[in-house]
C-alpha cells in the first residue's frame, strides 16, 4: 500500500497518519488493519505505540505539541521528549 492510500485510509477513520502507519505496519493476513483499527489486542496497542515512538525519534513525522495521537475515538500518547 502506498502511502498516500494510508493517509486517506486514516482520514476516513479520523486516525493520525503515524498510528495508520503503525497499523498497518503490524497488520496480517489474520488481523487486517481494519481490525486492529476496530479492536486492537492490548499488545497490538502497544505495538503501535512503540512504532509511534520510533516514528517520532527518528522524525518520520512531526510530534504533536500535546503528545496526543488519533485513533478514531481514541488517542495514543507519546510522551517521549521532544
């Protein structure tokens, strides 16, 4: 998938580019980014958080000034200093 496919893919689900990233990063043939967007497991969680984090360190993207990333609903934080 290309990446301008995932940044419309997380505009849909009103999702930060770098969790989409991460999702579908992780993503399977049995957990599709879809699913893990819908329900992740706790350790699908923390492994989209600790792909946010390695994203920002080494400034694939930009931090957000409140550490606060979109999951549709929900938020990861990333409290790593800037």
């Amino acid at each position: 998938m290309e990446l301008e496919d995932v940044r419309e893919w997380a505009q849909s689900r009103e999702t930060a580019l770098p969790v989409a990233v991460a999702i579908w990063a992780i993503a399977d043939g049995e957990r599709t980014p879809q699913r893990i967007w819908e329900k992740p497991t706790p350790s699908e969680w923390d492994q989209v958080t600790m792909a946010l984090d390695e994203y920002l360190r080494h400034g694939d993207f930009s931090r957000s000034p409140d550490g606060l990333y979109k999951w549709g609903l929900d938020h990861v934080r990333n409290l790593a200093p800037c």
